[in-house]
C-alpha cells in the first residue's frame, strides 16, 4: 500500500509540475496574427499568385523551454534513482 501512495504523490507531483510552466501563450510570444486584406476583383481568378513577404525570417517555433527541459531531466533522474534503490532493497 505504500508503494501505491508514493507511486501516486511522484505521479502526482510530476503532473504538477509540468503543468506549472507551461501556458498556451508562452508557445509563440512575439507571433501576431497575419492581417486579412480583400482582394481586388481585378485580381480574382487570374491565376496569378501573391508574392510573399520576402523578408526570410522564420517564426519562433516554441523549442523546449529550458526550465521545462532541466525539470524533465530532473524528474527523470530521481525516478530512476529510485527504481534503482527499490530494487537494491527488495534484493538485498
């Protein structure tokens, strides 16, 4: 039974704590929405395509936060520390 309660409090707590940081709005900050304009009717159906921008810059595509990524590792580190205690235990 204890082992289902700490299974639970780690579960638990890594649930949390990746939740913590994380936000919808941290994934493109400096990302605004294009502007919609209307096409001229001379411009309908004339098979011509739009030109782009041509500024060649791609958006940010929101890589791993490092405070994410640093917890993750961390997370990963104590469960197998863990595990491996456990076992030694149980063995021993």
């Amino acid at each position: 039974m204890k082992k289902l309660f700490a299974g639970s409090g780690v579960a638990l707590v890594a649930a949390l704590a990746t939740t913590w940081g994380a936000a919808p709005a941290q994934a493109y900050p400096n990302d605004t929405p294009p502007s919609t304009t209307t096409p001229s009717s001379a411009t309908l159906g004339s098979g011509v395509a739009a030109s782009g921008t041509g500024s060649g810059v791609l958006p940010q595509t929101g890589g791993p936060d490092t405070l994410l990524l640093v917890g993750g590792v961390a997370l990963v580190a104590v469960g197998g520390a863990a595990v491996v205690g456990v076992r030694r235990r149980a063995n021993g």
